[in-house]
C-alpha cells in the first residue's frame, strides 16, 4: 500500500480527530510525476475550514434572500439550505426558481471580515515551488478569491482564477462545470492535479484524468462531512488525501524533483 495514499500527517485540531484512509482497490493512485497544472478550490482548500469564513457568508446568504425574498431570516434559511442540496449551490437554485441577479448575490455575500485569514508563508513556499502553472477554481466570485488570495500572501503566484461567472454560473460538482473550466484556461486534464475539500467536486476531474487530492476540512454543514465519518478507505475517484495542504505539496515536489532528476538528460 502506497505510503501517498495515507493521511499525510497527525490530526488536525479539528474536534474528533479524522483517521488515516487507504485506496479501497489497493491500485497506485495517480500521481504527480507528469503534472504541469495545479488546479485548487479556494474555500476551505487554500486556507482551513477552521478560519469559519462560511459562516460569515452563511448568514449572509440569508440575509440577502430574506430581503430579496421579502420573507423571514427562518424562511431564507430553509430556501437557502434547500437550494444548496438540490441545485449543489444556493445561488443556482435562486436563479432557476427565481430569476435572481447572481452579481449583486455574489458581492453581497462575499463582503466579509477576512481578518481571520493568516498570512500563509509555509503555504507560498509550497505553492512557488510546484513545477508548472497554478490556477484557483471557485464557485465563488473572483473578487472574493482575489481577496482570500491576498490575506494568504499567495495571489501573486497564481496564473488566473476561474469563477462561477467564468463558468457561466454552472457550479462543481456538475462535470459541464469542469469541462468549462479545462476548455477556458487550455488545461491538459491528464496532465493536470485539483485539490478540493469536498468530496464530490473530485468526481468529475478523475473521471477527465485529472489526479485528485482531498484536503481534509472540518467545515460540517454538509451532509458529505457526516458520510465521511464513517469512511473506512478512500472513494475510488480520490487519489490523495491530506490534513495539511503545505506540507503536502511539499512533500510532492521533493518526490517530483527527486523523479525528474534521475530522467536522462532530453536527447
Ligand atoms: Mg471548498
């Protein structure tokens, strides 16, 4: 069993601690050694659950439906969570059902206290040193990951960042969504990695060819987090999890280094 395919480090101070997975076939996971673009979702991905930016953004979605909606902060809330479930993002289901502005949605929700971001040097390090281009794939606006990026000290580093409105409002995990975002930024699926802390949103990018990496999050207001518990080894589609991003691209680029230093010299 691949060393990789292990919980990269011990828990994180997270409440109940998450276990070490292994593959459930057992096969080697896809790997690194070929990628040359590194594809990460912003939330909960680049920077830890434990930040709660959601919760901010969370009761801001109410609040914008309750007024939007000319109903209660309870009523907005249930719409909202049921959107969620049912169109995978709130604010799909608010343009479908209600014809909703998602630009003044966006801004609205996003316009967030962003002093609990830290700075993120070991991250940057990381992150400069992967051997190719980098892109952050959201379902949130672009300013918003511009913002988060900047908290963190690592925008600068980034080629571009593809948005919910960039995919034409098409959200992860639906697997037009992804095409979208491969076609618009030229992206070599096979020769491509994504890192998302949802489950789900890895499906489509194994099925393109991607390599897939999980990046645990104790973020618990979805139902995927409580069918996570009870994983005993990792779903097919996930080749790599970790606990702690850093430090596990880290780790790849010495590996990714250590395979292309013994490659013989081109020609
Ligand atoms: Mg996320």
């Amino acid at each position: 069993m691949s060393a990789e395919r292990k919980v990269s480090r011990a828990a994180a101070d997270v409440g109940e601690a998450p276990r070490v997975l292994q593959s459930r076939s057992g096969a080697p996971p896809r790997g690194f050694a070929h990628t040359d673009a590194w594809i990460f979702d912003l939330d909960n991905t680049l920077y830890p659950a434990e930040c709660n930016l959601f919760a901010q953004v969370d009761h801001r979605m109410g609040a914008f439906i309750a007024h939007y909606l000319g109903v209660s902060y309870a009523q907005a809330r249930h719409l909202q969570k049921t959107y969620y479930r049912q169109f995978g993002t709130t604010l799909a289901g608010l343009m479908a059902v209600h014809k909703l502005d998602p630009a003044a949605f966006l801004a609205y929700v996003h316009d967030i206290d962003l002093s609990v971001v830290p700075e993120a040097p070991e991250l940057r390090a990381a992150i400069a040193a992967l051997p190719g281009r980098r892109l952050i794939y959201t379902n949130g606006s672009r300013r918003h990951a511009e913002r988060v990026a900047e908290k963190l000290g690592v925008l600068d580093l980034f080629e571009d960042i593809c948005d919910i409105a960039a995919c034409d409002y098409v959200p992860k995990p639906e697997a037009d969504a992804f095409q979208r975002m491969v076609r618009r930024h030229g992206v070599a699926a096979e020769r491509a990695a994504m890192f998302e802390d949802m489950p789900m949103n890895l499906t489509a990018p194994h099925d393109l060819g991607m390599t897939t990496v999980l990046v645990h999050s104790s973020y618990l207001d979805h139902p995927v987090q409580e069918q996570m518990k009870t994983w005993t080894e990792l779903p097919d589609h996930i080749h790599h999890m970790t606990l702690d991003l850093a430090e596990f691209l880290a780790a790849t680029t010495r590996v990714c280094g250590d395979v292309s230093r013994s490659r013989p010299p081109p020609g």
